[in-house]
C-alpha cells in the first residue's frame, strides 16, 4: 500500500458515489426522455448536459463526462501509474478514432471528438491522418496493433480485440473479463457478421482464446472450443443472434466483481481497478437510458436485457 493508491482509492470511491447505479438507472428509463435528462443533470453525467441536450449530445456529454472523471483519477494515482487509467479510457479513445474514420469516409458529424488529454495513446497522431491507410500505420506501431485492414469493420474489431489484449496482461481478473469479451467479439464476428478475421487480428484471438477456435463450424462448437476463462461469457447462447446476451452478461460479471474490489478496505491497485471498472459499467448503463428512455411500449424490459 502506498500513499498515492490510498488517495486515489479515496478520490475514486467519491467520483463513484455519483454515479447513476442499477436502480435509478431503471427509474430513470422509465421517464420519458426531457425528464430523463434532466434527472442525468443532477449526477456525475451533468458536467457538460444542457438543459436542451438531443439524445446525441446528451451521449456525447456523458462520454465527456466519463473522460473527466478519469483524467481527475489518474491525477492521483501513483507515479508511473498513469498507463492503468490510459487502460480504462481505451473505449473513449476507440470512439474518437471511429468517429475520425467516419469523418474520413465522408460522413458528416457534427460532435467533436472526446477530450481525452494525457490519458490519449495513439489519438493525437490519428487526428492528423488524412487516409485509413494513415491511421493503420499509425495503430500499428502503437498499443492498439495492426487491425488488418482499412475497411471499418477491420479497425472496429481490432480496436476492440487490442484493447482486450491489453487488459488481459494486467491482472487475473482483468484477463478473466477481457477473454470472455473477446469471446464474444470473435463469435458475433464469425457467426453472426460471418466474417472470417484477418491477420493479424485472428493472432490476437489466437493469443486470448487459444487457436481451437478457428476449426469451429458453429456457436456451440466455438465456445465448446475455449477454456473455460473464455467460454463463460457464451454460456446459455444458443444462437448467433442471441450473443447481445452475452454482451449484457460479461458487463453484470466486470460489475459484480467491481464492487467488492472498489469496497475493500486495502487501498491498492486492485481497488482503483474495480473503480474505473464501475465507472465503464455505469457509462454503458447511461447511454442505454439516453437511447431507450421514453421510448417503446416498456423501455424498462429492453434495458434490463441489455444493460
């Protein structure tokens, strides 16, 4: 224990008594949305909401949102600990490179892109590229790797197979979560997209997942085909068109690991884990009830299947 993890731990357990939570998470899709949004603006969401915010913006504020709080966290973590809070800000970054990408396409976005400061890796040269071949080169010599392509699904999935690589070299439960994220990546890719996954994409896979997955015809082969720190996230999906379930399932999972981790009474590295782990829960939980809040005939059922 040092005194930098007990800061850290004390400032991350404040920024995580603002957050919205399971339960008023249901209140609030429940309403209809002006009311929801305005309920968002009296949490840790409220920061950069506007009373008038569209549904867009209001999810654009609550990533901003989300990028705050981190970069105030990794501001107390110990020297040389910054990387960790850079780990947990990978989706904040994966979704300013897409939204590049699509600007690259010539998709017209009106959002600018999240303000991710020191917690960036590869963003700041990724803002300059002018091409998608630009942007592989430069994921590839960077943590993210080489996503094997430039085409939008190429970089979609290793982004996000990159960012599982990542979390699983940095502790057992970390690894835990990240093999049975990334088996979901792999069996919506193949099974339901089908899609075989390119080099060298398909080596990271290989890397997370061992490489029996490859021979594999059919949802119940795959996941028949993985250990069982991966397989676990599959249990219970029948059908390809069914692995949103899965989805849903490793995010209760990283939640219900996260809060004794996050509650423990020895502040270490493993508490600021467990932190910034609720923290991605609770964004996810907060852009399902900008999505479906007043919409739909129950709005509540949908996100309780899918948050």
């Amino acid at each position: 224990m040092t005194v930098g993890w007990v800061a850290a731990s004390t400032r991350g357990r404040a920024l995580v008594g603002r957050i919205v939570g399971a339960d008023r998470s249901r209140a609030l899709v429940a309403l209809d949305w002006p009311e929801a949004r305005h309920a968002l603006t009296s949490t840790g969401y409220g920061r950069d909401l506007a009373a008038d915010a569209t549904r867009h913006e209001a999810r654009h504020a609550a990533m901003e949102a989300t990028s705050w709080q981190l970069r105030v966290l990794a501001g107390w973590l110990p020297p040389g600990q910054g990387r960790l809070a850079r780990l947990f800000a990978a989706p904040l970054e994966i979704a300013n490179i897409e939204l590049h990408l699509a600007s690259l396409d010539g998709e017209q976005r009106t959002e600018s892109a999240l303000r991710l400061g020191s917690l960036a890796t590869a963003w700041p040269q990724v803002a300059r590229c002018r091409s998608t071949d630009a942007v592989r080169t430069v994921l590839t010599t960077s943590v993210w790797g080489d996503p094997g392509g430039v085409d939008r699904a190429s970089f979609a999935l290793g982004l996000r197979l990159g960012w599982a690589r990542r979390l699983a070299g940095q502790s057992p439960v970390l690894e835990r979560w990240a093999k049975g994220g990334a088996a979901v990546l792999v069996a919506r890719e193949r099974f339901a997209f089908d899609r075989e996954l390119n080099h060298p994409t398909s080596d990271v896979a290989d890397n997370l997942l061992g490489r029996r997955w490859r021979t594999a015809n059919s949802l119940a082969e795959f996941r028949h085909h993985l250990t069982d720190a991966a397989s676990w996230s599959l249990v219970g999906v029948e059908n390809p068109e069914d692995l949103w379930r899965a989805e849903a399932a490793v995010a209760r999972r990283v939640e219900a690991e996260s809060v004794p981790m996050a509650a423990s009474s020895k502040p270490d590295r493993s508490v600021v884990i467990g932190i910034m782990s609720l923290m991605l829960i609770d964004l996810r939980r907060v852009l399902a009830i900008v999505e479906l809040a007043g919409r739909g005939p129950d709005p509540v059922e949908v996100f309780d299947a899918v948050a």
